[in-house]
C-alpha cells in the first residue's frame, strides 16, 4: 500500500504545488517571497502566546489550541513550497540535521540543560 | 507497505521526539518556546536571501542552496515538534487549510494576482 | 540650544542616512529591504533569550546585556532608515499610537491584565 | 530651549513607561516579551509588503502609508520600551555601531556592494 496522501510530505508539496500552479501563482513564489511568508506566518502563531506567564501558558495553549492549529498549517504551506523551490527531501536534510545535531550536544554532555553547544 | 520513513511526517515525529527525550529536553519545548524556535530560524533562512534584488534571486538562490536547506532543516524540526505539542495532523490541517484557502481565491478570480481575497 | 545630537531623532536619522549614502546603498534599501532588515535583527535579538526558563530571564538578561545592547542597535538602525523611507515623524507616530492605544485600554479596564482589547 | 519631546529619545520612553505603569504592565514586560513583541509587529509591517514584485514596490508603499506608519509605531514602542528595560541610551549605541559597521564597511570596499563584510 502507498503511503496515505496525508503523511507523505511528497504527496504533500504536490498537492501544494498544484494548488499554486492553478492560480498561476508562481510568479510570485521566489525563494525569498516564501521565506518572507514563512517568517510572516511564524510571526503569527508567536503572537498568539504573546504576553502570557509560563504558568498560564499551557490553559492558552488549550484555550487557542484551533488558531494555533491554523497558524501551524500556514507555516507548513511555506515550508512545502520551499522544500519545492529548493529541491530539499524534507525528510532527509531533517534526519541529516538531526544526526549532526546529536553530535553538537551529546546526551550526557547536553541532558537537562539548556545551553548552546559552544557553551557546554 | 508502510511509508518509507523519510517521507512519513508521523515517522519524522517519532524521530524529533526521541532525539528531545533523550536529552531530556521537553522542559523547555513548551509551545511557546517552539514558536519562538520558529521564529528565530525562520528569520535566519530570511537573512541569507537578504539586500539581494530581484534579478540577483535565482543565483543567490543556487550559491547559498546548502545553508537554505539547512535551515529549512531547522525550520522543520520546530514545525515537528510543534504538531507533536499541539497534538496537530499537519498533513489534514494542511489538506483542511487548502481547501479554505481555495475557497477564498477561487481559480477565476485569482489567477495571476497577488491581491489579498479582501481585495479581490 | 540644539537638542544633543544623541537624543534626537531627526539628528540620528540624519547621521544613518549619512553612512547609506557614503556607500551608495540606497539602491539596496527599499521599504522591503529594510522591513526584512528589522524582522532579521529582531529575531537575533530574541534568539538571545531562546529556551530559558522565566525564573532564569533576568539573570541571563544581565548576563547578555552587551549583546542584547548590539542587537537592539541594529533594529534601531532599520528603525530610522525606515522612518526616513516612509517620512514618518517616528515622535510624533509614536504619541499618536500611544493616544489610540490608551483609548484601546482603559487604565480602568486593563491594569493588570494581558487581554487583548477585543476581549477586555 | 529643551529638545522638543516629539523628537527626544528620553522624552518618549518616559512617555512610553508612564503609559504602562498606569496599566500595571510592568509585570509583563520582561525582556523576553518585549522581544517577542517587537519580532511580532516587524512581521507585521513586512506582511504589509509581502507578495509585490520589485517593480510594484513603490506604488504598494505609497498606497500602505497610513498602515506602514502604524505597524513602524508599534515597532517603535517596543523598542523605546526594551531600551528601558536595557538601560540602553539608543543613541548612543546606534552611533557606537555606526562606527563599528564603518570598520567593516569601508566606503571604497562597499561602494555599490550588497556582499558581507566578510565576502568583500
């Protein structure tokens, strides 16, 4: 069986390129035009929790939890697009960044703390 | 056969997971602090396409292809772990989110435009 | 007596646009540019005080207070160059939003409180 | 005769602590949230500019005046508040970097030139 459309980021960006192509909206979809949306659209789902106390920040949370699904589907429309633009396996420069994220901050050295690995 | 696991967003979650729990990490992945993640790297894959103007896009672009990827890679993970948080299916709120949005620009009237649906 | 150079707005303004134009960058400065600019430089500045913990905010703050201090320089900068693009009086925006704001929030209404106007 | 309180730095952040110690929102302003804030209204100015070609740039920023203006006010706001918060004189450190970035950018290196400092 394939993988189901609706986990696969391939199927995924096709679905989102398609959507583009329709409205001839390439044009407009530079790499730099889709990094400018995805910053515009994290910006939103920031702003969201802005303000909040930690102690309160987990009833936000829940309390918003429909708007801040939202925002996360805007975010993951630009990372979708630019994964096209550039060419990136998703999947693969994630599990890459992962592996070298492990060496950066070794779990004995890097457990519990939340410090850059220059300063561990 | 099940999704290949580079593809599988659920399979890249479990990945993102088990990295953060072994170093014990969930204390500081509030949502909160994932939206500012987001936010702090989607600026800085913003900052490599930065002062260049519009003819200048596309080979910028292509000399800085691996540092975009990598970010890109940043990027993802906080978008993971941020679903996995919220307790979101990125690949329905995506499908669910594009279906509105093609409500608000229907083909016809969007077609080449980059008027925002308030203006169409 | 002139206001000191370092406490005017409009001598600070005249001073980057100074620096701009000495380098021929005006070419590179478009409203755009510098609106990209501001959101790079501010997201530098949060990421110095990514994944601490509330408890830990104000020690980190005085730990990273040269640092802070430079990024916030470089947000001011894209402030100014901003304010002369769009030839705002940055004072007088600034009194004029403060006005709207409080009429927004009521000293009444908003002390103590993080809500947003529309759900005071 | 006094710097005009429209133009003086010092002036509108009294302004800007007075407005929010009225409200007794000293409590919410750490540094962290000040920085959230200024990264979330910058997303919002550039949000303004988002999607327009270079060609259309200008006519789009004149035709966004007004709502440039206020997204750059609330920018403002933020930053005269984390000034405070810093016990930063803005000036002072704008014209410290203005110096700085002079060392890096000499005017016969960077003459015309969008590159780095470190790509010159």
């Amino acid at each position: 069986m394939a993988p189901s459309n609706v986990d696969s980021i391939r199927a995924l960006i096709a679905q989102a390129v398609l959507f583009r192509d329709e409205r001839d909206w390439a044009q407009f979809h530079t790499v730099k035009e889709l990094a400018i949306s995805l910053v515009v659209e994290a910006g939103e789902l920031l702003q969201e929790l802005q303000w909040y106390k930690e102690e309160d920040q987990a009833r936000v949370a829940a309390e918003k939890g429909e708007a801040l699904k939202a925002e996360l589907g805007d975010v993951f429309f630009s990372v979708l697009l630019l994964a096209h633009e550039l060419q990136v396996d998703l999947g693969e420069v994630f599990l890459g960044k992962l592996k070298k994220t492990g060496e950066k901050y070794p779990v004995d050295k890097s457990k519990g703390s939340p410090r850059k690995y220059t300063e561990l």
